[in-house]
C-alpha cells in the first residue's frame, strides 16, 4: 500500500520569518496582507494570512543577505499595490531586480518580496 500523498508526505504549516521584533514585523505584514495574529507562548507571532501562514521568530542576528526565500505576491493593481506598500514602510530593491514584469521590494527588517503584475487574460 501506497502512502504517497497521505501521513509520509509533509504538508507546509507555516513560512518562517527570522526577525529582531516578530510583534512589529507581523503588524507590518498584517497590513499588507490582512488576515489575523496570535502570539505564542515563545513569543513567535503567528499571521493567518489566506492562503499563506507565517510565523515570526525572533532571532539574535541581523539579515546580511539577499534572502534564499521569499515571498510573491500576484495582485491585480500593480501600481496600487506597489504604492500601497511603498506608504506602509517597504523599500525598493531595485539594485536586486529592475524591471518591469515585478518589483523587489524590502520590508522594515529587510526581507525582500516581490509584487507580481497580473497574468495577462486575468
């Protein structure tokens, strides 16, 4: 018997989020993205944002790199969505990407993410 697609294979409970102020950090991706928070005993906030969960960690030591993950966000009003970020405290990584199919973007603590023009025909 088979267990593919069952209890062997994992599922992604959360995406994780290595930060110096996981409350601060989460507010900040609350009002991007909506959804609700919670604070675990660990002091980890937990953001249930549809369809995406993620989960803020504190951790001691800054970010120093372009990170290896990251987010996409696919919106239907780019330039909207571009400015609503910019105005909430994101900044332009333009020097990561420049051009014209996405834009890089960082958050307060500096984790990169991407807002993604529609798909043509959406």
């Amino acid at each position: 018997m088979s267990h593919e697609g069952s209890v062997l294979q994992p599922t992604i409970g959360w995406i994780c989020v290595d930060c110096a102020d996981p409350q601060a950090l989460a507010i900040w991706w609350q009002r991007l993205l909506g959804g609700e928070l919670a604070v675990d005993g660990d002091g980890d906030v937990h953001l249930e944002a549809r369809p995406v969960r993620l989960l803020f960690v504190k951790v001691p030591e800054p970010k120093v790199v372009k990170n290896r993950l990251h987010l996409d966000l696919r919106v239907t009003d780019y330039d909207g969505a571009v400015a609503r970020a910019l105005t909430i405290g994101a900044a332009p990584a333009d020097e990561v990407y420049l051009g014209d199919r996405w834009r890089v973007l960082r958050d307060p603590e500096g984790n990169e993410f991407c807002i993604i023009r529609p798909k043509t025909g959406d």
